[in-house]
C-alpha cells in the first residue's frame, strides 16, 4: 500500500493517480491508516486486533 511506503521513506505525502495527499505528520498518517484497517475489518466481519504495551516504572 502506498501509504505504508510512504510513512516507512518519511514522506509526508502520497499521491494515487491525479489525487494527492499531503499529511501534518506520521501520527496523522498512522490515524489514516488505523482508519483504513478498522473499515477493512468491519467489511470483512473480522475484529481488529489491538496491542497495549504497558510501562512502568518503580519511582526511583
């Protein structure tokens, strides 16, 4: 997918043929693709999976 190569170059832009997007930053280009996977997964009847990391620390 263009978008994926996109974020992986650092490019802030991505261009379909006579369409282009321009995006803020890579955070707004990860939101557009969440959106795009949860619309896939919801077409598809399939959940998405989600992933949590937690972080700790003791305090020291």
């Amino acid at each position: 997918m263009k978008l994926v190569k996109a974020m992986r170059s650092g490019a802030l832009s991505v261009q379909h043929g006579d369409k282009r997007v321009q995006y803020r930053s890579l955070a707004e280009m990860q939101a557009a693709l969440d959106g795009i996977d949860e619309d896939i997964a919801e077409g598809t009847g399939k959940k998405r999976k989600r992933v949590f990391y937690i972080d700790s620390s003791r305090g020291f």
